[in-house]
C-alpha cells in the first residue's frame, strides 16, 4: 500500500501563478488543492491538509486572515506566507504571528520546494516529540524492554533474540559499541531467564586490579594474602543461582582466562587460601567493544574461551543505526532530566533537534543522554537551542555516501536511467539499514522524495 502524501493548499489570485505552482508541487509527489481567495479556502480547509502556502495580498482579505484561521486549530497545517511586497517587518510580523515560512517574489520554484521538504519535516517531527511528550507525561516512561527504549527493527530484532536466548543456560558474548548499553542487554536476559529471581552480579573487568581479578572472582580466605584481614566469598559464589556479568572482558589477563575456563566446564571455584573446591551454578554473561576473534589470532586471548563464550552471541545495534528510535530517546531524557533538576517545559528547538538528528554519536546511547544533560545546564529559558550542545555535535558533517558502486551498471541489458536511480536508493537504504534520514542526508533529498521513488515502483 503507498504511503500517503503530503497535502497541500495553494492560494493565490494570479491564476497562471497559481497553475504554477500546482503543477509544480504535484510533479514532486505531493497532493494540492488550490483557491483564489481567502473565503473559498477557509470554507474548504479541512483536517487532512499538511501545509498552507499562500500569497500575502489576495482579493477578499490577506493570508494573515488564513494564518490567524489556522493558528485557533487545534493541530492545524502549517503555513508558509509569500508576496511581492515583503519586506522585514512584514516578515517578523508574519513570523511572530505563527508563520513557518515567509518568502518574496519572484519565487524561485527549486528554493519553494526545499522550504515545504523542510517545513514539512519539522512539522511531523515536532509532532512525533509532542506525542512522545505526551506519552511520558501520561506514564512513567516511554513503552521499554527491561529498560531498553526503542521499537526500531534492529532493536525489535534483539529483543526477540534476548527471548530466545534467555531460555537456555549457556554462556554469552555481547557485543557492541560503547555506550549502545550492552548491560542492559545482559540484565535483560537475566531478567527473562528462569533465574530472575536470583542474583546478577556485575563486574568490569578492566575496573580491577590483575592482581586482584583472581579474589575478586573466586574470594579468598582470611590472611591469603597480605591484607586480606578476613574471608570473602567472591563473585562466583555471589552470584550462585543467578547471573554473573563480566563487562569487558576483553581486558581479562591471560592467567585468568585459564581459570574461567575451568569453572565453566566444571562449575566449581576454590578460593585463594583454600585447598577445598565448591559447586556453583552461575551463568556467565559477557560483554566487549572490541573484536575477541581478532586478540585470539594475535594470541592474547584463549581460543577455547572464546568459542565458548561466543557460540550464543549478540550485537547490541549502533545509535546511528536505529532510525527514529533517536526521538523516543531524546523526549525520554528529556523528561527525565526536566523531572530530576525539576525544568518544566524543557524542549529542543528545531534546529536543535535537526542538529541531533544529523549526527552520529559514536557514543551512543550514552553520549546522547550527555549531551542533552549538558546542553540542559546551560539553556537559560528552557528550550535548548544548537548553541548549548556540545562543540562535536555542532561541527559535525552529514555522512558520505559510501565507495563502493554495485549497481550493475555494465549488466546487459544496460539498466535504464529510472532503474538505475532506484537501485542507487535501494542500495544507499540497505548500506544505511533502512535509516530513511541518513539516506535522504546521503542522497540529498528529502525522505518524501524516497518514499515517492519506491512507490512508483511498488
């Protein structure tokens, strides 16, 4: 089924203008419906229209008269004011009365275009945040998976892959960027395991001391070691009946490596100081942003570890990755940072959220949730503008399309033009994971014109 497309309304009293720009528009995919007057679009206007462009001097009125119509609905379209008499104060005046746009004859039809993609856009996206705004203030938080938010394909992908995995007891390797909340994923399985009513440790490998990381896990008894005034159980026996997570394991020395290994095949530990052995039954969880595979072919990391480890694997997905998970992310820190440092109305503007949107936070869910923390302590009338977020997300260029061309141009019969600018946007989609805004940003057209292109193939 095609998606529907963007309607919108021209009013304009030059006729031949008029016909113009109907053409025009509708040759870009969008469905209008045009007037002369003022009178004939209010009477007409109903709920489905996207966007209003109209001419400022028309002959029963003006678009001001449109504007303040629009403006006392409730979820009315938006609206974009031209005229041949513009001069700045008009255009304050129109900007400040509710206008999104304001633009001057003679209208150049390419910049008309590029103004509606981008009214349009901020349109819908300020209406998904609304609606997200409205969710949070309805519940405690956004609809979660044990914590993790987000309804994106790749994220729905690895919750049903938690499910699955969390009915068996062998170990796991998560993988994944830092920041993407590889912990989550491992609380998750614990969480959907038939030991959730049992403990979850967690440790970071690369947080202790090598000289330590043996006690730490299998505990040691009183004097061991100097220091070691009294006993202490370990983490194995901590965990015992539950879950043990081992974050970064990549770290782990060499010497230890040996030992987990062991307690694996035979789910017994001995403390530092003991000589006598004890049954535990833990599962191991683990997590690394780094390649295993590659430290076990340059030998500091145990093969027959690692394919123990890795035969239940899972990648947690990249930000970058999720598509608009990034909205439902953002309003939920938003709200939570609004909640704790107690901001009400604390809200992006749109160039702020168009600044979000376009970068790729090589930190992740992490770096996002930072990065709204900091712009929100120096944001001084509660909406957060570009100039308070961090200097990186502000520098930062849209990505380049990739090198590689497999478009099968030398194929015979050679493609046609319309073939083989839809298999360029299939492919910009599949290297971009159906990310409809990081292709657009690569193609350099709107996401409507993407949608409208797979559709005249569909």
């Amino acid at each position: 089924m095609s998606k529907r497309r963007d309607k919108i309304v021209v009013v304009e009293d030059d006729a031949a203008l008029r016909d113009l720009l109907v053409q025009e528009l509708s040759d870009r995919g969008y469905a209008v419906q045009d007037f002369g007057d003022v009178r004939s679009c209010l009477a007409a206007l109903g709920p489905d229209v996207d966007l209003v462009v109209s001419d400022l001097r028309l002959p029963d009125g003006d678009g001001f008269d449109i504007l303040n119509a629009v403006r006392e609905r409730r979820d009315g379209p938006a609206i974009i004011l031209i005229t041949a008499f513009g001069s700045v104060p008009q255009a304050v005046e129109a900007l400040k009365a509710g206008a999104d746009d304001f633009l001057t004859k003679p209208l150049d039809l390419d910049h008309l275009a590029v103004r509606i993609a981008r009214v349009l856009l901020y349109r819908r996206t300020g209406a998904t945040l609304a609606s997200l705004q409205e969710t949070l203030r309805n519940s405690n938080r956004p609809r979660d998976f044990h914590g993790m938010i987000g309804d994106s394909p790749p994220m729905k992908s690895l919750y049903a892959s938690i499910r699955r995995i969390a009915k068996v007891e062998e170990p796991v390797l998560i993988t994944g960027e830092s920041g993407s909340g590889k912990e989550l994923v491992a609380r998750a399985i614990h969480g959907q395991s038939n030991r959730a009513a049992a403990p979850f440790i967690a440790i970071n490998c690369a947080s202790v001391p090598e000289s330590l990381l043996e006690a730490e896990f299998f505990g040691h008894a009183a004097g061991a070691f100097t220091g070691a005034s009294s006993a202490r159980r370990g983490l194995f026996r901590e965990a015992d009946g539950g879950s043990l997570f081992l974050d970064e394991i990549g770290e782990m020395p060499a010497s230890l490596q040996a030992k987990l290994l062991r307690v694996l095949q035979d789910g017994r530990v001995r403390a530092l100081g003991n000589v006598q052995e004890i049954a535990v039954d833990v599962r191991i969880i683990a997590a690394t942003n780094r390649s295993i595979e590659a430290d076990v072919k340059a030998g500091r990391w145990r093969e027959d570890l690692f394919f123990r480890l890795e035969a239940l694997s899972l990648e947690v997905p990249a930000l970058r990755d999720r598509g608009d998970d990034i909205l439902t992310l953002t309003t939920w820190f938003l709200a939570k940072i609004a909640a704790e440092r107690e901001l009400a109305g604390l809200r992006l503007s749109e160039r702020a959220l168009e600044t979000i949107q376009s970068y790729s936070f090589p930190g992740n869910v992490r770096e996002l949730g930072n990065a709204l923390a900091r712009a929100a302590t120096f944001c001084e009338s509660g909406q957060i503008e570009v100039r308070h977020l961090p200097e990186r997300l502000r520098s930062a260029k849209a990505p380049n399309p990739p090198d590689a061309d497999p478009l099968g141009i030398t194929s015979t019969p050679p493609p046609t033009l319309q073939e083989l600018e839809l298999r360029y946007i299939r492919w910009i989609l599949e290297h971009t994971r159906h990310n409809k805004r990081r292709a657009a940003e690569i193609l350099n057209v709107g996401r409507r014109t993407i949608y409208r292109k797979l559709d005249e193939q569909a």
